[in-house]
C-alpha cells in the first residue's frame, strides 16, 4: 500500500450480499460524514438500474460510468463511500482508492452470501434478480467469483467478518477499526482518537510484539494488523539493503506476491522471487538445490537477502538455502500461517526433509526480523487456521495460565479473526516461544523441551498415520489431552485442569481424541518399548495450567492406559 496517503475517507468494499451499503450508511451517520454509494450515483446518473447497463451498454461501459464516480468520490472529504463489489479490481480505482480512503472489506463466507442474495431477491420482487442469481449454480458461481477478488479484497487495511454480525455490529467494528487505524492517518481526523489499551506490550498499527535475544544474534518479531505494508521500512530499519529474493509457495505467492514485491520495491530493494508448489513434499533437498541454481543465475550476494513468504514448510526452507547459501545471508521471515506466527518463525531451526525423516537435514539459523502481519490470516484455509490455535493455546498452557484465561474468554471471537484481539494473542504467543527459545537458542540445556507439550503422543498419531490424516496442530491437540491425563494419572494434575484444557481446545474446534486407529500402530512409531526402556522419553507434564515439569520415569502402563483412553469409541 502507498506511504504517500493522504487520508480523508472511509471506503467499505466487499462481495455483493455483504451489507456494504447499509454499513456505509450507518457508519456515515454515527460519525455524521456524508455517504456516497457508488452504484448508486450510476443508476442515478444513467437513469437505468445496473443490469440494464449491463445487458444494454455492456460491462465495459459500466466500469468506466464506475471509474468516474469513483474518482468524483474520492475528491470529497469525510465520506463513507460503499463501492461495487468489483470496483477494487480496477488497479486506477484501487490506486485513487487507497490514497484518500482508509479501505475496509467487509467479509462473508459464499454460503451466508448465498443466503442473504437470495432473500433479499425473495422478499422484495421489484428487486433486480441479481445477475450472479441468474445462474444454474448460483452457490459455485459466487465461490469462483469471490475466489478471483480475494487478492484485491485481502489488499486493504482492515476486514470484518461479518457471518455473525448484524448491520449495526457490523457499522461498530467498522468504526472501531477507523480509529484504532486513525492515529497513523492524522488527515482522517476529525475521528475522535480514543486511546486503547492493546495489551502489555502492544500498541496498535505494529509495534515490536517481542525481541529474541540468543547468543548469536537478537531480532525483532514485529506482529501488526496491516503491518504488511511496513515491510520495507522495517527492512531498512534492520539495515538491510540490496536484493530480495522472496521465496514463497504457490498459494501465498498468488495472493500476496505482487504486493509484497511492490513493497518491497518501492522501498528500495531490487525483487525476485522463486516459488513452488506448496506442501511438505517441497521441503526437500531438491527444492533446495533448484533454489540455489536461481540464485547463482542471480548472482545472488552475500549483502542480499532472503524473504520467507508463507508458511512454515517455506519458514522452514527459505532459511535452510539462507543459512547454507554463501555460508548464510541475511533473511526475513514473513509468516503467513497461523503455525508460522506464532511457531515456526521463531527460534531458528531451518530445515528440510529426508526420504527417512522430517528435518533431518537443517540448522540453527536466526533471521534478522519477523514481521507478522494477522491478517494474512483471512485467507488462510480454516481446517490451518483450527490447526494453529493448538500451538498457541500450548504456550498458554505451559507458562502463562492468564493468556489462557484470556483465550478462554475470547475464543468466540478470535476464531472469527477479530483483529485486535487476534493480534494480540499472536503477539503474546509468539513472545512466550520468544522468551523460551531466548534461553536456549540451540536446544542443549532442555529449557526448550517444554515446547514439546503434547508432542510425544502428537507424533506418534502422525506417524502412525503416515502424517497423512492429521494436520500436526490437531495432533498437537489429542497429545496435548494425553499429556495433562498423564499427568493426572501420576497425581501431578487436578482433574479440574485437564477438563479446563480439554473445553479450551473444543472451543477453538480442535480434536480431542482419535478413532479408526489400534494402540500398536501408535505405539509402535512412538518406539514406546525402546524409548522407555532407555528412559528416553522426557515427557512434559502439567502441574498445573501454565505450570509444566519434566519427568524421565513415566510407566509404560500409565502411557499405554492414557492412548488408550484417547480412541473415541
Ligand atoms: N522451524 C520450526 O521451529 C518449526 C515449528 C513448527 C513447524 N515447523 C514446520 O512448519 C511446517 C508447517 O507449517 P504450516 O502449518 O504453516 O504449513 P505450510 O507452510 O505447509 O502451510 C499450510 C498451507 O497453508 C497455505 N497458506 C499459508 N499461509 C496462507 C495464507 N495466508 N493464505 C492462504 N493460504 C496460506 C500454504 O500454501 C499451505 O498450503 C512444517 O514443515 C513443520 O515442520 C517448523
Ligand atoms: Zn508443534
């Protein structure tokens, strides 16, 4: 997004059937500004409605009547301007847009879109049937149309989901998100400026959520709503400079490479990027070795840097090729997973997949910055999105029993993506493996194992399951169940705190248990026999929420009762 933004108005866009403009309506008038809906003032200046524009005229000629009432909207001062559903599309509409407006995108899953077009449809006949309704399968039509704008619709300042929300709820999260965003946008004011406390250590629009301070090298993790934009800034203030090369996999790269690169560009920094396919089969020495040939056709030096752009299969091996390649150049790590926020991002281990084993090949390997930008979330599948939240209800759980009252009470709306409350819990997620991984950089002094709650039996369901049927944060969430009923069974635990644990991860709609799968093939990739035998299993235990210990001598009888108890009949 543009630095160079002078803003004075409030846009709302968003797919057909999301309330944009009775939104915009109601915003307007809590605020007392004026409201503009784009459509609207065509239909008025044409004389006709949009579908006979449409069907008489043709779409062309309708975007062009669109450009120019947007560009008229865009000349006047506080005014909510709803704008079409496709309008954003247009790159000279985003680009006046973006200068003068602060742009919010009022979100809906295709089924509740569906829902509310057809009713509106249904219920008043003098109504144009909308043309997306005009359609065998209206439903797919929406999906597909939806899917093509989420690039543009994800390129704003700030969304709201607005599945659950009334139009009023709707109009207050709009408000609310004017001034939160108001204070980096001085023009927009007369918005009264309210202070708001966002947490200990975080203070809307971006500031550093955490610093990583190992032996080798301390960094800032920077976690923001909208912080995307500030990418090259915060480059430059880590001193960096020179090329980028920006490695991403295919899904993010298509949502998020053009305006990463443009700004990164545009702070300065000369762009490539190199993408592949997602998935974990990528993260593999191949790919590392494709990369490496991109970057000495590149001429890639030792001064320039590699951006990780996705996930934390790509966390993982964009800083595998910068830690080896020129004996190490400096990275950034853009996280854009919930599981890479909050997890892979943080704490340096970098590395790539043998035919034998997950990360038997990689290194210790700090970036120079995080950057976390939540809501990159929006697009980020849910069955991801579940996924993650049992790392970030882990760290609560280990060390921080309020972060977990604070999820408790919140779950609600964090799983709707409600963007503070949502940055702020990434923020304080990542800032606990922050502070554990700050203690012990390379694992050699066992402060780092209590990362580990849940994990033991999380890997064995996985690789029982070929890591084909579990994402590993639902794994995560079974094992965290057995760890705290281990726990219990030793007498550590208060049965109380595994129930508690155990409404937790349901309220964020993670799995609690298992079935379809014998207790030999889980312990058998556990190596339990061997492991307990030698006393090798170092499991994390639960004394109470926000409490661990660590215990060598755990029964083998004990684990084998917990799993057991873990099959859902
Ligand atoms: N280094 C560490 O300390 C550490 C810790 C935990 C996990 N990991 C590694 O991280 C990997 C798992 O990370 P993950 O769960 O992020 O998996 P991932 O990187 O494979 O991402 C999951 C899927 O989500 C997509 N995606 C990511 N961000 C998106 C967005 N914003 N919008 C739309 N789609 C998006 C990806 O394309 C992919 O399909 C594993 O390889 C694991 O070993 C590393
Ligand atoms: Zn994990």
């Amino acid at each position: 997004m543009k630095s160079d933004r002078r803003i004075t108005n409030l846009v709302i866009t968003g797919f057909s059937g999301t309330g944009k403009s009775l939104v915009a309506k109601e915003v307007a008038r809590g605020l007392n500004w004026n409201f503009i809906d784009t459509d609207d003032e065509i239909v008025k200046q044409s004389g006709k409605p949009i579908a006979e524009i449409f069907r008489q005229d043709g779409e062309a000629r309708f975007r062009e009547l669109e450009r120019d009432t947007i560009r008229k909207a865009c000349q006047q001062l506080q005014t909510v301007i709803a704008i079409g559903g496709g309008a954003i599309v247009d790159p000279q509409n985003y680009e006046l847009l973006v200068k003068t407006g602060l742009i919010v995108c009022l979100e809906a899953k295709p089924e509740t879109i569906y829902e509310r077009l057809f009713r509106e449809a249904a219920g008043s006949p003098e109504t144009e049937v909308r043309p997306l309704l005009a359609n065998d399968n209206p439903l797919q039509r929406i999906k597909q149309l939806k899917a093509s704008r989420q690039p543009y619709y994800a390129n704003v300042d700030w969304t709201v989901h607005t599945d659950d929300l009334n139009i009023s709820q709707v109009a207050e999260e709009v408000v609310r998100a004017s001034r939160l965003l108001s204070r980096a946008h001085p023009h927009l004011n007369p918005l009264p400026s309210r202070e708001r406390k966002l947490g200990s250590q975080l203070k809307a629009n971006g500031d550093v959520a955490c610093v990583v301070e190992t032996v080798t090298q301390s960094y800032p993790i920077f976690v923001g709503y909208g912080l995307l934009d500030k990418l090259g800034d915060k480059m430059k203030q880590a001193a960096l400079s020179g090329t980028a090369t920006v490695i991403s996999d295919k899904n993010v790269f298509s949502l998020y490479g053009s305006r990463v690169g443009g700004i990164l560009k545009e702070a300065g920094f000369e762009v490539n990027s190199f993408v592949v396919p997602p998935g974990e089969g990528t993260k593999s020495v191949d790919y590392a070795i494709k990369i490496y040939d991109f970057l000495v056709e590149h001429r890639a030096e030792r001064d320039d840097m590699i951006i990780a752009l996705g996930g934390g299969m790509i966390g993982d091996l964009a800083g595998f090729i910068a830690a080896t390649f020129l004996r190490g150049m400096p990275w950034v790590q853009v996280p854009t997973s919930l599981v890479a926020m909050v997890d892979a991002s943080i704490g340096g281990k970098v590395g790539v997949n043998h035919p034998e084993g997950k990360n038997l090949i990689g290194a210790f390997y700090q970036p120079n910055l995080v950057l976390a930008d939540p809501q990159i979330l929006t697009t980020l599948p849910q069955r991801e999105l579940t996924s993650g939240w049992a790392e970030v209800i882990k760290h609560g759980v280990i060390l921080d029993e309020e972060f977990v009252q604070f999820l408790e009470s919140n779950a609600n709306k964090l799983t709707k993506l409600e963007p503070e409350l949502l940055t702020r819990a990434i923020a304080r997620s990542a800032a606990i493996k922050a502070q554990v991984v700050s203690q012990d950089e390379k694992e050699r002094e066992g402060k780092r194992t209590i990362l580990n709650y849940g994990h033991t039996i999380a890997h064995g369901l996985e690789a029982a399951t070929q890591y084909k049927r579990f994402l590993h944060g639902e794994a995560v969430a079974i094992g965290m169940v057995g760890a705290a009923k281990l726990s219990q069974r030793l007498g550590l635990l208060p049965s109380a705190a595994v129930d508690r644990q155990q409404a937790l991860l349901r309220k964020f709609g993670l799995p609690t248990g298992f079935s379809g799968l014998g207790l030999a093939e889980i312990t058998r990739a556990m190596e339990l026999d061997k492991k307990v035998k030698e006393k090798a299993i170092r499991w994390v235990l639960l004394q109470d929420i926000g409490k661990v210990v660590i215990r060598s001598d755990v029964p083998q009888q004990d684990v084998l009762a917990v799993i057991q108890g873990l099959a859902e009949p």
